[in-house]
C-alpha cells in the first residue's frame, strides 16, 4: 500500500475539525471518509476524489484530472488528481467537491 504522505498530510489539513470524518485503507492508498462515505483519498502521487456520475463530465474538463482507473476500467463517480501539480487552493476546490458529494449521501 502506497500513497505519498507529503499531500496526504495536505489533505488532513484541508479536512482536519470535520464532524464525522475516518481515515481508511483502500484502493492502494489512504482514504478519507464523511460519516461512513469515501470522499477523496491519495494513492501514489494522485488525489482520488469522488465526484458521482453527475459531477463526472465536469470534472475530467477540468486541468490535472483523469479518470480512475485501477483495472482497466474507469470506476464511474470518481477521478484522480495530479495532486503535485496543484497549489494548496486548487487541492481545497478538489477535496470540497468531494466533501459535497459524500455529504450528499446518506450516513453508513
């Protein structure tokens, strides 16, 4: 299991003082949860973010984003960030789209 500490620790700083937040191990890497629903991670040098279906298309027009692909199948709701190459303000806007998704959900 794999994942580059440096910007999961920026990840932590982004989220750190949320109500309901775990940290769990999946997908090769480290992933943060909102009251039981994933919604970012790092695995590598990449964000994971969780975006849903509908926040898909947007999302992969945007700068740095791909979609997630761990089998050679994209996973539907989700894409990877090039986290090295965004600043701390760009990284907040991805996490806060996954917060907002996961926040859409019900708890687990």
């Amino acid at each position: 299991m794999t994942y580059n500490a440096g910007i999961a620790d920026r990840v932590v700083k982004v989220l750190e003082g949320r109500e309901g937040l775990t940290e769990r191990k999946m997908f090769g890497g480290i992933t943060f949860m909102l009251n039981g629903n994933m919604c970012c991670g790092v695995t590598n040098d990449d964000l994971m973010v969780r975006v849903g279906a509908g926040g898909l298309e947007d999302a992969l027009d945007q700068p740095h984003a791909r979609p997630m692909d761990f089998t050679g199948r994209p996973m539907k709701g989700f894409v990877f960030v090039d986290a090295g190459a965004v600043g701390d303000r760009v990284l907040r806007r991805w996490i806060q789209r996954g917060v907002i998704f996961a926040e859409s959900l019900s708890a687990k």
